[in-house]
C-alpha cells in the first residue's frame, strides 16, 4: 500500500492515516490477496479536503509492475467515462442554454429517425429511458468508425420512449455525439475545453501519451496492452465514445466529485442550478446521468447499506467507482482493473461486495458534515 502527502494538491486539510482507515486498506489488500484485481487505489474526502488517498497491489499481475499511485495511475474509466466526460460535457451545454433537455434527439442528429425514435430527448438518453435496447456490437460492422456509427443508427427500440428505464451504452454513445454535433468540435475535444481543462484534470483524457502510467485492462494475445481501453464498441469508435474509453487518476476523480459537491462553484465550471437540475430525480433510480442507490434493493446495491438518499454515482465494468453525497458532504473514488481477472459471475459478485462493503466503511468513518444549503440533513 501506498499512502501520498497531498496537502499541497487539494488544501482544507491534512492527509492522515490514522487507524480508522485500517479497516478500509484490509478490505482492499484482502481482495487484491483473493486475485479480485491486481490493484486499486482509493480515494476518500469532502468538497474541501481530501481525507484518505492509497494506492494498494500493482498494476498488473506481474510481481515487479508499479504500486499504483492516486496521482499518476491512470485508469480505464469504462462508464464512469458516461458521468465525467458526457453527462459533464451536456451539461455544460445546457448550462449555455445551447441543449433543451427536452428537445428531440432528432433535432441534432436527423439520422436518429423512425419507428419511434422522434419522440427521444436528450433527457431520455441521460436517464436511461430511450427505449434502446442495453448493448448493441457495434465493433462487429465494417468501416471502423464510421461503420460502427452507421450501425448504431440502425439500432431499433426495444420499448417505447419513456415506458421504463433500461441501462444502455447506446444512450451515452448518441449523447457523445450530440455534443459533436452543438459543438462543432471532436468529442474528446469538446470534453478537454468544457470538464477537463476547468476543473484541472491533468491527467484525465481519451488517449494515454505514456502508457508506462497505465494500469492495464485488456489482455490481447496473451499480453497485457496498457492504454488500450476494454470496451469493444470504444475501440471501434476509435477510442473516444460518450459511454467509454476516458483514462483517469484517482486524485482527478476526487476533483471531479468536489465540483459536484461544490455546486460547480469550483472555477465556475457549472451553475448552481444546472447542477441542482442534473442531480434531481428524473426516473426510477436514475438522475440525469447519474444512479442513485435503489431503497428497494439495499442488498444489490454498490452504495451500501448506510447510503442517504442524497447519494449519487457510478460503476464501470473494469471495477471503477465513483460516488458522492451533498448532504454528508463526502465522496468516495475507487479505480481498480478487475477486468484483467476472469470477468465471470464470482468476479462481477466480488465486485459488487466489495463497493457495497468500502461503501459502508466510508460512511462509518466520514463524519457527516450537514451542509442544509445544498440538502436536507
């Protein structure tokens, strides 16, 4: 494990390592011992501080590969790239009252058309209730890029606009390129101009220039190849899509929740409104981009038993996870690259345990710090 003095990274605070954090590296390091993932890093604060930051394993299996490091580890995001990148990019657009939520997706794609698809908005794309169906192998169509958008095209609904939620990359995909197209700019540019740059996310983008910084999540041929992201469809895309494909650091993400936390207040990145607005319910579990914990499941769920119901996150398949609660004021990231073990049923429940598990133990050792500005306490 390794612990880094970031008072000068992100002052409010101290970093410390006293024995409350205990519990929280022996679940990590037990896990890394159970080959759940090679390595993990975990990041722990509130909106003004950081409280706990470790890096834990290596990364990649190989007994000499690096201790991952909060700063400088990047990580493939998987779809955590769908909240820093594009929910973050849309909202900035809406902030600049360039996108209406509730205009027709067709508006700004006209190729978006047919056997219902006019009746999609961009708030159905940001809360899961297009219609589209969960998964499409876009990455199966000839062309490279332009076949795979060409695919997606043809994807037809599986349900009626706005009749129930269903968790799809599609949505995020469409959104990446309602960005390009209100934009007049590439995706990962846009993203680098509108989230990144703002709010100071050095070492966070859609292409890793030195992968010797990379923690692996994809093996091909037998070998690992850091740097190269794990989803199929961001790969046909070229690397740069609105669900996948955006490498990070720990210490990044943490800027990224205290933006959130902070009502956009850090820079001015976001107003208080558009971020109020975007963290309000919207469907079933979903706010606009965001989950939130489900009441009805607290077994399933990777936020724990002791989530508030101000809670808001999300998980990606490599192992990554993201959460934040105004109300508490605390935030929690864990970037790990459990991709590169099985991918069966007892890695996604080991996974789903263990967020669930780090959740609780964030929540028992942060004190809440009741902020009734930002929610009710």
């Amino acid at each position: 494990m390794i612990l880094l003095p970031l008072v000068l990274l992100f002052p409010g605070g101290p970093v410390r390592a006293p024995s409350d954090w205990r519990p929280v590296a022996a679940l990590i390091e037990q896990a890394v011992a159970k080959r759940v993932f090679p390595g993990a890093v975990v990041v722990v604060g509130r909106g003004d501080s950081i409280l706990y930051a470790a890096g834990f394993g290596r990364t990649e299996w190989r007994p000499g590969a690096p201790v991952p490091d909060p700063a400088l580890t990047r990580w493939d995001l998987a779809s955590l790239t769908k909240v820093v990148a594009t929910t973050g990019a849309v909202a900035r657009l809406v902030d600049a009252g360039r996108v209406d939520l509730d205009r027709p997706v067709a508006h700004f794609l006209p190729r978006f058309d047919g056997e219902g698809k006019e009746r999609v908005t961009v708030r159905m794309l940001l809360d899961h209730t297009s219609g589209l169906p969960a998964f499409a192998p876009l990455y199966r169509s000839p062309g490279g890029r332009d076949g795979s958008i060409d695919a997606l095209y043809r994807v037809q609904l599986s349900a009626a606009p706005g009749s129930r939620v269903e968790y799809s990359d599609l949505n995020a995909i469409l959104l990446g390129l309602v960005v390009e197209a209100v934009s007049d700019r590439p995706f990962d540019r846009f993203v680098a101009e509108a989230v990144l740059d703002p709010l100071g996310l050095r070492h966070t983008g859609f292409a890793v220039a030195d992968p010797a910084r990379a923690a692996p999540s994809v093996v091909r041929n037998g070998r690992v190849e850091p740097g190269m992201v794990s989803d199929p469809n961001a790969r046909a895309l070229g690397g740069v899509a609105g669900h996948a494909g955006l490498f990070g650091t720990g210490l990044d993400l943490a800027r990224l929740a205290q933006a959130w936390l902070g009502h956009g207040a850090d820079g001015g990145w976001l107003s208080a409104g558009t971020v109020r607005r975007f963290l309000e319910p919207s469907a079933g579990t979903r706010s606009l981009g965001w989950d939130t914990p489900d009441p009805a499941r607290p077994d399933r769920s990777p936020y724990g038993r002791l989530a508030t119901s101000t809670t808001f996150g999300h998980t990606g398949w490599t192992g990554t996870f993201l959460w934040f609660d105004p109300a508490r004021d605390v935030f929690l990231v864990l970037l790990t690259n459990r991709s590169l073990g099985s991918n069966g049923p007892a890695s996604f429940r080991a996974m789903r345990e263990l967020r669930a598990s780090l959740s609780d133990l964030v929540a028992t050792t942060v004190p809440p710090r009741c902020r009734p500005a930002v929610a009710s306490c």
